[in-house]
C-alpha cells in the first residue's frame, strides 16, 4: 500500500456514533434552559410541550391528517413493542430480517407472542429479502432501514394500496433521513436520539385509520403490559396521542427534541435533512469508488443507506485473517481515531460481520464527512504497517 501521511484537517465534530447520534450544528447545552423540569408532565406547561412535539413531527414529516402521532416510552423499541403486543394475532404475519433489530421483532412474534401463522423473510447482513414474496393478506413486519447492516428498502412501491394486512414499520434510522411514502403504512415508529439528534429513551408510534380501526375491533388474548397499552377495551387511548404519556417523560428530552424540530424548520424542513443525509452518502461513495482496501457491505446501491453508513475491508491482506484477528484489527483502528479525536464510536455493531459504521444522517456536517475519511485511510495504513 502506497504511503499514506498522517491528514491535518480533522473534523470539527469527530461524533459519528449510529447512536444515540450527533448533537444537531450549532447545539449547546443552553439551548435547555427553558425545559419545564421540576413540573408534573400532566400539568398544562408540559403537556403543551409534549402535544408540541407531536405536531411539529407531523408537519414536518408530511404525514397525513388521518394518522394519530403520540410518544412512547423506551424508544423506538418500546414504540415498536407497543405495535406488535397491541396490533397482532388478528391475522398472520410476514416479518423481514436482514440485521439485527429486525431478527430482534422475529423472537418477539414467534417465541413471545407465539403468533403460528408466519413467514419469515431473511437475509445475511448486506442484504435484503425478495420483497416480491410478502403475503399482504398477512400483517407485515419490517425496519425501513436496518440500522447495523446499511441496507434499506429502496422505497415503497412493493407495498400494494389494496393490503388486507396491516404494514408495521421500524423507521428509527429512516424518518428525517429518507423519502418515506406514509400513506403505505399502517404503523410507524422512530426515536428522537437517530436523525434528530436527541436524547435518548423516548420514541414516537405513528398509526393510520386502519390501525386505529384494528384497534378499535380486536382484543390480543395474551396481557399487555401497561407500557405497551395504547388501547382500553377497544378504544384507543386518545390522550396519549395528544401529549398525555403513558409514563413519566424527561422534560429536559422533550426540551431538546423541541429545539431539534425546530432547527429542521429553520434550515427549510425534512426535504433540507433528507439532502444533507444523502450528500453524505454520496462523499462516502466517490471515497470508496477511489479506494483500494474498503467497500461498502452492502453491494446493491438501490438499498444502501444514507444513514448508518456501514463498510466491509476488501483487502486480501486483512482477509487472508480469522474473524477474530479482523475485530482486532478494526478495534485498534478505531482506537487510532479515537486518540486523535477525529472520530468515535464508528466500529460495526457487534453482532454484524467485522465492519465500521458511519452515521450519515443530517447532524453530521458534510465537511466533517468529507474530512474523515482520509482520516480513516491514515489509521488502516498505520494498523497495517505496525502488524
């Protein structure tokens, strides 16, 4: 491998975790200084911060009037469990995986809510199912972007308007980042801490008429835990989707989510995050077009991600190398960049094939991408040259 010198210009925000992800430009911790702390999250202050939330969302992602938003507890997953223990067992399910999380939804509907009737669709990390093969008479179970493998769905022509199923997406690291067609689903979940940039702990359950009806008609036989309940003897509990929370929400979270939406306004709205997000991809993609020892992971750029950016080392070198070996050769890279400060938190996620990830969703500035990446070429050289 040809010399490569040590950069001198280092990003000026080295936070290039897929989560909890980036501060948004600009972010200081006084932006916090109005948050309602020490008040009850039922008096009318908070509650009209929370309904804020909601609807600053919904604007802002263009999702559709008929639609009910509310916040949940736990995150995405605990927004994405309330789904699931509340929605299925009326019908089958067909259930997508093709990384961690959604594997994660596969133990829940076969070995929790023991649903008989279902289809798995999988696919090794880097890629995806055939989407030809999903029975949409059945409900249907999927992440629109699998946050440890890099690999979305392309868009949402696969999903027919005249479903019989129910469509219940994992979004978390695709709203704010992505085109997504909401009208094609029935269920939408994401957190505040991915393309957002905020604090952790909180996620947001987005559910259509046809939810909101399944609702309305159908009891699950098995009990439903208090943090998942979104409905009461067939009927949907309005206020939590109106800032009435099903527990005790962290105002200082909300604080800053407020000041996250109301940054995407002032930079022009989601079509403005949805550039940033895939202009960083796309100064990923010319990097390793040049490239001579890293690729991404997932081959197919149709399906690739603009946000947990996740790349594979081609390098006969660094192949030739057990697994093991080749974790520890990622760890000290990334340990490199690290005492550098130029970046952190950027090793694949643990359960995927030896990889780093690179969160590209819109708090990352597109010069500090842009500054990285040569970065990253001086710590593999180095590794390399010290083995």
């Amino acid at each position: 491998m040809e010399k490569i010198f040590k950069p001198s210009v280092k990003p000026s925000n080295p936070y290039f975790s897929s989560g909890p992800c980036s501060k948004r430009p600009g972010w200081n911790i006084d932006n916090l200084k109005n948050s309602s702390i020490g008040r009850s999250h039922r008096s009318p202050e908070c509650k009209n911060k929370l309904n804020d939330v909601i609807i600053k969302s919904k604007k802002i992602l263009n999702i559709p009037d008929s639609y009910v938003l509310g916040i949940m507890p736990a995150s995405d997953t605990g927004a994405l469990e309330a789904a699931l223990w509340s929605l299925l067992g009326f019908t089958g399910v067909d259930v997508l995986a093709w990384e961690n999380f959604g594997n994660d939804w596969v133990i829940d509907i076969i070995e929790q809510l023991k649903i008989k009737n279902v289809n798995k669709h999988s696919a090794n990390y880097g890629k995806i199912p055939n989407l030809k093969n999903i029975n949409f008479a059945n409900d249907v179970v999927f992440t629109w972007n699998g946050t440890t493998s890099g690999v979305c769905v392309p868009n949402a022509n696969w999903i027919p308007n005249d479903r019989k199923g129910l469509t219940i997406c994992d979004a978390t690291s695709a709203v704010f980042a992505m085109n997504i067609e909401f009208d094609k689903l029935d269920v939408i979940t994401w957190s505040w801490q991915k393309v957002l940039g905020g604090e952790a702990a909180h996620g947001m359950l987005a559910l259509s008429p046809r939810a909101i009806k399944r609702l309305e008609e159908y009891s699950p036989k098995w009990p439903i835990p208090k943090i998942f309940r979104i409905s009461k003897k067939n009927n949907v509990i309005k206020g939590i989707f109106e800032g009435s929370t099903i527990n005790t929400p962290s105002m200082i979270c909300v604080e800053d989510a407020l000041d996250s939406l109301n940054w995407v306004e002032s930079i022009g709205g989601n079509n403005e995050l949805i550039k940033l997000s895939s202009k960083n991809l796309q100064i990923v993609n010319q990097w390793i077009l040049k490239s001579e020892w890293i690729e991404f992971l997932n081959s197919d750029e149709n399906t690739r991600s603009c946000t947990s950016i996740t790349l594979k080392i081609k390098d006969s070198w660094f192949n030739d190398f057990e697994e093991d070996k080749q974790r520890s050769i990622i760890k000290k890279l990334v340990k490199l960049l690290e005492e550098e400060k130029v970046a952190f938190d950027i090793n694949g996620y643990n359960k995927a094939p030896p990889s780093l990830r690179l969160w590209g969703g819109a708090t990352v500035e597109n010069e500090n991408m842009e500054n990285l990446l040569p970065w990253i070429d001086w710590a593999y050289n180095t590794v390399k040259s010290n083995a």
